[in-house]
C-alpha cells in the first residue's frame, strides 16, 4: 500500500509542480516535493520493511 501511495504523491506532484500556489500550500501543510511522511524509495525498491516512518508495523 505504501508503495501505491507513493506512485500516487509522484503523479499528482508531476501534475502540479509548475502551478503557483503550490509553495504555500507545501508551506501551509507541511507537504510536496520536500516534506514527504511517505520515506519508500521507489528507485531503490528496498523491502517495505526497512521504510522508516511511513509503513511502520
């Protein structure tokens, strides 16, 4: 599910990254490109286990 959720933020990110009233809302809500709760690596593709903060048993 963590690993959906991601592919998720990604796309709608891409979506959006050029519009200008996206640095306040980053700012308002502590999201975007560099405030993720979600740490799964999508690149590295190491097991869910190993994710920090997001997929926490």
């Amino acid at each position: 599910m963590g690993i959906k959720e991601k592919e998720h933020e990604i796309y709608f990110l891409g979506k959006i990254k050029n519009k200008k009233l996206l640095p306040f809302f980053e700012k308002l809500f502590s999201w975007g490109s560099r405030n993720s709760f979600n740490d799964i690596d999508l690149d590295k593709k190491y097991p869910i286990e190993q994710s920090r903060v997001y997929c926490q048993k």
